[in-house]
C-alpha cells in the first residue's frame, strides 16, 4: 500500500513539473473575474498596449506568471518585447487559434473574437506593420484639461465628470469635488457604496457598476486631478467661527498635515471641498446617518464640551466655510 501511495505521489509530481515547463507557462487557479472594461476601440486601426491590457490582466495573468516561459502579460515591457520577437506566434495561437490553441481551457470563452482581433492588431502595431502609434498615455501623464479627450480604458471617468465636474471640480453645490481625493480614501468610499454602509440614490448605482478594473484605473487616475484653492471668503463672520472651532476640536491635526494634505491617506481631504457638501456630512455625522470610526470621538467630544452646541446648525455651515475657504498658515 505504501509503494502505491509513493507511486502515486511521484506520478503527480512528474504530471506538475511538466506542466511547469510547458510553453503556456504554470496553471493558476481559476478566476471567476471576466474584463470588466468591454472591448476597447481601436482608432484608425492603430492599437496599443493600454487598450489590451485589461484582456492580458483578467484573462491571460490567470495562467501566466513572472518566471515561466511566457511573459507576465500585465508587465507593459515584456509584453511589448514579446510582441515584436514572438508577435506571429502569439497571433497564430490567439488570432488564428492554430498550433495550440489560446487562451487554453477554461478560459477560451473569456476572450470574444473582437478581442482576439484586437491583440493582433496590437501584435501588427508593435512590429511596423501599421503606421507607428504613440501608446495611449497612462494615468500619470494623462491631460486632465476640460476638453481633452480621455484614453480608452479611461472613458468611464466621463460619467464621474457629469455630475463631479470636468477634472473632478464639482460645479453644483452638495456634490464633492473628487480632485484632492487619495486613492485610499475613494477606494474606501467606493467600497462603502458597494457593501451599503453608506446609501445615496446616485452614487450606489454608479458604484456597483465599477468593475474591479475600471476601479483600480481609477484610484491611479484620481491623484492626477488638482484641487484649485478657492481665492476668496464668502462670509468672514462664518470663516472666523468656524476657524475657532476647528481650534478648539484639533480638526487641523488630522486634515491639514505637510503640504496641505491630511495626516494619512485614509482621511479625506476637506480643504476647498464643495461647502454645501461639507455642511451636509458634518450633519450626517452629528444626526447618526453616516458613521466613521475616527469621526466618532471627535463628535462625542464636541456632544460633551460645554458651551458648544453641536446642533446649531450655524456650526456646520461655519466649518463648511473655513474648510472649503481655507488660507495657509491660518489654522
């Protein structure tokens, strides 16, 4: 019996080592996770990396890895240099689907045929085989100017626009500026919407259509968009209150760190945030409608000090107005 255990054993690990040395590279475990982004158009029939990316990340990373004989597709450079060295081959497998075909099993339904005709276009892009392309920008040198067009895999982001404003400056009073934001604290935000801890009738929708790709491009988008300070006070007497209460309760100490940015990227940036949306939250925190960890102590301290009513709602709208009206060194 124990011979047959011993062989068994063998056997397997044989049918694994030689799996690992196969041209498709090791097998993963499979991922139920399909392109969240659909077909990327391909102007003029010029196609680049960025527009193939998300088939290479949510289809082909699940087989292949750094360090098996194929490339790790979601490496932009090795990608690109496999292209242009092995680009017929790889067409001959994905496009043509001859010669061993791929994406292997389970996966061959992950990959539409538009698809398979857009990796070789970008194969044929890569190699001259087309007029040269200039790859679509990514998210660190993308222009963000009002009326600058958005690469592909960022064209969702015009829906975010239309109601946060062209470069994520909201124009319509109660909606928040997304410019400022860090990636951490949006990605939690976001993940509030989807899991309901927070409700809206706008954003819970908009949240839950996110895919885990589109999600990810934007938490590398947003950082890319300024914040503009806004230039003057709209009312000096409520700038002034809410200066003091900000003393008196150390908002500063969390929210305004070095460089004007809060102390940890967890903690949302209130500095020159839409004013109406700040009255709005600060209210939802005082009446129990929205709930943070770190803003409950705060609250509670604010509840017990004597000589402050926190429900006067002429606080809030003074700390809106110092906040979103906020001069350096005044804090």
């Amino acid at each position: 019996m124990k011979n047959l255990l011993k062989s068994f054993l063998l056997l397997s690990l044989i049918l694994v080592l030689n799996s690992c040395g196969r041209e498709d590279g090791p097998r993963l475990s499979v991922s139920n996770d399909s392109p969240g982004l659909g077909l990327q158009s391909a102007p003029n029939g010029l196609v680049s990396y960025d527009q193939v990316k998300y088939i290479f990340k949510n289809v082909c990373a699940n087989c292949h890895k750094p360090g098996g004989n194929q490339p790790d597709w979601t490496d932009e450079k090795a990608a690109i240099e496999y292209a242009k060295t092995k680009g017929q081959k790889l067409k001959m497998k994905v496009v043509a689907r001859q010669g061993g075909e791929m994406p292997m099993a389970p996966f061959q339904d992950k990959v539409t045929d538009e698809e398979r005709q857009l990796i070789g276009k970008w194969v044929d892009s890569e190699n001259g085989l087309v007029e040269s392309i200039s790859p679509a920008p990514n998210s660190s040198t993308v222009d963000t100017s009002p009326g600058i067009g958005l690469p592909p895999h960022l064209n969702f982001v015009q829906t975010c626009y239309g109601c946060h404003g062209n470069n994520g400056l909201s124009q319509t009073p109660g909606i928040p500026n997304l410019a400022g934001l860090s990636p951490q604290y949006l990605q939690s935000t976001i993940n509030d919407f989807i899991q309901k801890r927070r409700s809206d009738s706008m954003m819970t929708p908009q949240a839950l259509q996110l895919s885990p790709l589109q999600l990810e491009d934007l938490m590398l988008f947003i950082p890319n968009l300024k914040i503009e300070p806004v230039k003057s006070i709209e009312n000096i007497d409520l700038y002034n209150k809410g200066q003091q209460i900000s003393k008196m309760f150390a908002c500063t100490s969390c929210h305004v760190g070095a460089d004007l940015k809060p102390i940890d990227g967890s903690i949302p940036n209130i500095l020159y945030q839409d004013k109406k949306y700040l009255e709005n939250q600060f209210n939802a925190f005082v009446n129990g409608d929205r709930e943070s960890t770190m803003m409950a102590g705060t609250i509670d301290m604010m509840k017990n000090t004597e000589g402050f009513d926190i429900t006067d709602p002429e606080n809030a709208k003074a700390l809106a107005e110092y906040f979103g009206s906020y001069k350096d060194n005044e804090n």
